[in-house]
C-alpha cells in the first residue's frame, strides 16, 4: 500500500507541474517573465552522477558531490575519506572555451558527522570589450569561482542536518568602464532521512527523502556605486528517492526533485497603450501587476511564494490574465531520475528535467553511466534538449566528467 502511495503521488506530482510547462495559453503566445539572478554558475550541477539523472540528487545516496544537492547526506558516506575532481564543459555552442570545474571533498569524522568542501570554478571564456564598434577590443577572460565548507551530523537514528557556509566571487568585467568584482557570502540548510522499509516480499528496499535551502546570501553588485544589487540563486530543492536490492549483484532506484528559486519575481511593468513603451514615474517604471522585486533577501524569499503577477503581454502587446496560482506553480522545476548499479561496480543513469516555458523553458533528458575500479570511480554524463531545433540549443551535447578517489572504511 505505501509503494503504491508513493508511486501514485510521484505521478500525480509530475503530471500536474509538467502541465504548466505549456509554451502557449488559450492559444496566445505569451512574453516570459523568467527570474533572473546573479552568479547563476553555482546552480549548474557540477557532477555527472546528478548531471545524469535529471538534476537530481537530494534524496540520492550520499556521494563526495553531495554538497550542490544536500550536504546534510554527508553523514551517510559508505567512505571514511573521499575526493572528487569534475569537469564539464559548458555551453560550447555559444563560446568554445567556456567550462565548469569542481573539486570536492569529504571526510567522516565519526559514524554521527562528517565535514566537507568543494571549490567550483567557472571560466566564461574569452570575451571582448568595447564601448564603440570604433573602438579597438580589450580582451578579457572573466572567471567565477565559490569556496565552501558544511559540518553534517545525525540527529536521530534516520535523520541527519547540515549546515554549510560559502563564499562567491565573480569577476565578469575584469575592472572595464569603472566595474567591480561582485561577491556574497551565503550559507546552506538541509536534512536527510533515510532508513530501510519492508515495502517488498522478497527484496530489501531503502526509502529517503532531503530537503535543503541553499545560497541563503548577500546580494551581488558589480559597481561600487551601485544601490540596486542582485539576488543571488537562493534554491529550496526536496523530493524522495527509493533504492531497491533486487538481488546480490542488482540494485535500482527512482527519485524525483522538485526545486523553486526563493527569489522575488519581476512584476508586470504598466505600458502605454499608444507607444506600447514603459509608463514612467517619478523615475521609476509603474507596476501593472505583482509586486516590487527590490527587497531585502529574507523577504525575497518569503515573497516568492505569493509575488508572481499572474498575467503577460502576448505578441499583439495585449493583456492576458491567467492567474497568480498558474505562474507560482509554474516557477516549480521538477527533476525524474533513474540509477541501475551492477555488482557495484558497473552503472547506467537516465532522467528528465522540466522547467515551464514562462520561466525559460529549460526542457531535457540526460543519460550517463559509471565504473567503480577498487578505491576509483569514474562518472561521464550526456545532456540531449527536447525542445527547439537540432543544433540551436546551447546546451545541445553538455557533457560532465568525474574522477572520483574513495578511501573505504575497514571498519
């Protein structure tokens, strides 16, 4: 009966969110109001294993990549010591050396904690800079990197909490036309619960679920005289994961994650209905619906749940209302994950992701697999778009690498 729960409400889960992914409403193509935040490099997966399963990993088993997911999985390491080394690169059909680099690592203290850190680091590629088309380029090579560190620790005997602190520097500019470098200072909350369930006769199962809000931080500004700074992508993610022993040598698990970004949604600026420009006043751009996005973080992240204006200019410029109800649900993403392990040595991985065309229309499948040689892994993952044209998706053919060291516990 609980497995039958439990399938039925990821079905119902899925299909409900995957409904307001539509592109069109009533037959209107409609303007997107997608949520836009500065530093966007530390919501990228950084690891092929979630990489290959949709974006999932909250609810996965723990693995030494844990900490973008939920750091709070930590304390389930099978390892007393485990590095990790990540490489993809990124949106190569845009800019031909632009790439994501991670380094991660994680060490169990004892059986109830364990402490861990990773070092993202993401090169933009070259870039030129110039404020006229007279003007010689100045050449840049912008680059993006953030350093954290997490403490988790059991709190019963099937659930455990983590805490994790980060700091993020982003240098796009490199100092052109009077420019800064921006940097926050954020920090990570989350809990796992996993424990093992006799939902099956004749095989053992484990049922987990995680949830955790990360880059709780400071805003991003890229001039010292900035007042308006940016929201950087504070992220509430959860969802469960069911891992199956289907005998010795054959395991398979299921998992699914829902994420939400806890940043304020632009309102619906009022236009004139002759020039069809923005209406002005007193400085500032009037609101026809929603709210006012220049808040501080905490009630940023308070008013995503309720902000959206529920309502869009289509291509005639016209009004359309549909409701604030159908733009909160559609700014949930939602992430569906498969793992097949072979004597634990072997694996292949697929899954899904669904973000609503209102909100950028992020729409693909993703396949990897993995090999486990003694103390040594190594993770490759493959992303394919399901929608636009073959050959304009930018990220059409991403690939991600991981080497992964663990040093397994004799005890």
């Amino acid at each position: 009966m609980k497995i039958k729960a439990f399938l039925i409400g990821t079905v119902l889960v899925l299909l409900g969110i995957q409904s307001y992914g539509q592109s069109q409403l009533l037959g209107q193509t409609l303007n997107p109001n997608v949520i836009t935040t500065a530093v966007p490099f530390v919501s990228i997966a950084p690891d092929a294993r979630g990489g290959s399963m949709g974006d999932c990993g909250v609810a996965s088993e723990a693995d030494v990549y844990s900490m973008h997911y939920n750091p709070a999985k930590y304390t389930f390491l099978k390892q007393d010591l485990s590095v990790g080394l990540g490489y993809s690169p990124w949106l190569r059909n845009l800019v031909p050396d632009m790439n994501l680099a991670y380094l991660a690592f994680a060490k169990k203290l004892n059986s109830e904690s364990a402490l861990a850190a990773t070092l993202r680091y993401f090169r933009c590629g070259d870039i030129e800079f110039r404020k006229t088309a007279e003007e010689i380029p100045q050449v840049y090579s912008p680059n993006e990197w953030a350093l954290d560190a997490t403490y988790s620790r059991m709190l019963t005997d099937y659930l455990s909490g983590a805490v994790a602190g980060r700091f993020i520097y982003s240098n796009l500019t490199q100092g052109y036309d009077e420019s800064s470098a921006g940097w926050s200072v954020a920090a990570d909350i989350a809990v796992y619960y996993k424990r093992p369930v006799e939902w099956f006769r004749d095989m053992d199962a484990d049922f987990s679920w995680g949830a955790s809000i990360t880059n709780i931080g400071s805003k991003v500004s890229y001039r010292n005289t900035s007042i308006r700074k940016d929201f950087i992508p504070t992220t509430l993610r959860f969802g469960p994961c069911l891992k199956m022993e289907l005998d010795e040598y054959n395991s398979l698990a299921f998992m699914f994650d829902v994420t939400k970004l806890l940043v304020p949604t632009p309102p619906l600026y009022k236009r004139d209905e002759t020039t069809g420009n923005f209406v002005v006043e007193n400085g500032e751009y009037v609101i026809e619906e929603g709210m006012d996005n220049d808040v501080s973080v905490m009630v940023g992240m308070i008013q995503s749940f309720y902000d959206a204006p529920g309502c869009s200019y289509d291509d005639q410029m016209n009004l359309v209302h549909f409701g604030k109800a159908y733009e909160e649900l559609c700014e949930y993403n939602i992430g569906v994950g498969a793992e097949y392990w072979y004597n634990n040595t072997f694996a292949v991985r697929a899954g899904y992701f669904n973000e609503a065309a209102m909100k950028g229309n992020r729409k693909y499948v993703t396949l990897g697999a993995a090999l486990k040689y003694n103390v040594f892994g190594l993770d490759v993952s493959y992303l394919v778009p399901v929608n636009g044209k073959v050959g304009t998706n930018p990220l059409e053919n991403t690939l991600r690498f991981n080497l992964t060291y663990d040093l397994v516990s004799k005890k």
